[in-house]
C-alpha cells in the first residue's frame, strides 16, 4: 500500500513555501512537529500536538468507505506522511514507521528534496541575518561618528561568569516599577551606615 499512498512528486510545485521545520498545520497553525502528507502535501500537526495529521488520515478512510467504489479506495489513501524536522515516515495504516521505499524511490527522493528546502532556507536566512547585521554595524559607526549623548543608552548588567542567573532576575526585577521605587527611596548607603566607600569619615 506505500506504492498507492505516495503520490507527491518531489519536484511538485505543490509544497508549502518557506523551510520544512517552519511549516505549520493547516488546522491549528501550530509549527510544532508538522508532518507532511505524501499523497495531497498537506501539513499537519503530528499526534503528540494535536493530532491533526493522524485526524487527515482517519477522515480520509471515511471518504473513501462511504465511495462505493473499490478502485478508487485503492489508489487515493492518506496513510503516509513524513515528519519535516527528522524525514522520517509513518504509515497510519501499519501503524509503525516506514523503513522500505517505493520501486521508483519516491519517499528518499521526497526526503531529499524536503533537506534541500531546509538547507536553501537556512542559507537564505543566513544571508538575510548577515545583511542585517552588515547594516547594524554601518548604523553603529555613524552613531560613533555623530557622537551625539543621545545616541547614548544605558547598559544591562556585566556578565562576570558565575553571576548571569542573578544578572538575569536583577534585569527582570528592575523593570517592576515597585521593586524601582522601593530602592530608589532608601537613603544612600553612605547616608545610613554613616561610612563612605567602607571608610568611616
């Protein structure tokens, strides 16, 4: 039955734009584990999320149970799917991952061309993350050149190894306007211990 459920072309302009590991479910929009349909390339999210992809299957044998007729159930099933982060497949029907192929090796070939997707859109991402950086760099220096106060900001906390947790919930805590307040009522520490910098005056 792999033969009649693996119907989509690996050249087919029927798949969804953008990298595999981003697509969403056409039910939910959920782009967690999207596994796509061999026979119609349809995404749905896998069982573990909400089942979208196994309900595509089982509302597909109810199509085909009430047509009467047996030729059509036998070459139209959407009991096979692969999972575009890891490529592999499953089969609704066995219930059971599909280690064997098709005689003209359709799955391997869908599989490599789900990769090749994946990897032009990582480069493509890449590119566009270098760009933005390129541009970052350049809008960096004019500020250096300008020299204007207001282009200066205030920074987070120094990371000094052992201390990024505390930088982490000093940085979260410092944006409560309470927790601010209360610390910027307190006296000085010079003020209350009556010391200046750990001397005494």
């Amino acid at each position: 039955h792999l033969g009649a459920s693996v119907c989509l072309a690996p050249d087919s302009a029927k798949f969804p734009q953008g990298s595999p590991s981003s697509w969403c479910c056409s039910v939910c929009r959920s782009n967690k584990s999207p596994w796509i349909c061999l026979t119609c390339s349809s995404v749905h999210c896998g069982r573990y999320v909400n089942g979208h992809a196994k309900k595509h299957y089982e509302d597909a044998q109810v199509a085909l149970m009430n047509h009467k007729k047996a030729e059509k159930q036998e070459k139209v099933q959407h009991m096979v799917c692969m999972d575009c982060s890891s490529y592999s497949t499953y089969c609704y029907r066995c219930d059971d991952f599909v280690v064997n192929d098709t005689k003209l090796g359709l799955v391997q070939k869908v599989r490599e061309h789900l990769q090749n997707l994946e990897n032009s859109g990582f480069t493509v991402d890449r590119h566009r993350k270098r760009k933005l950086l390129e541009s970052a760099s350049v809008n960096s220096k004019l500020l250096k050149v300008n020299g204007s106060p207001a282009s200066l900001c205030a920074t987070g906390l120094r990371n000094l190894g052992n201390t990024c947790f505390m930088n982490a919930i000093l940085q979260s805590l410092s944006n409560i306007p309470q927790f601010c307040c209360y610390f910027k009522e307190l006296p000085a520490v010079e003020l209350r211990n009556g010391k200046t910098a750990g001397r005494r005056t």
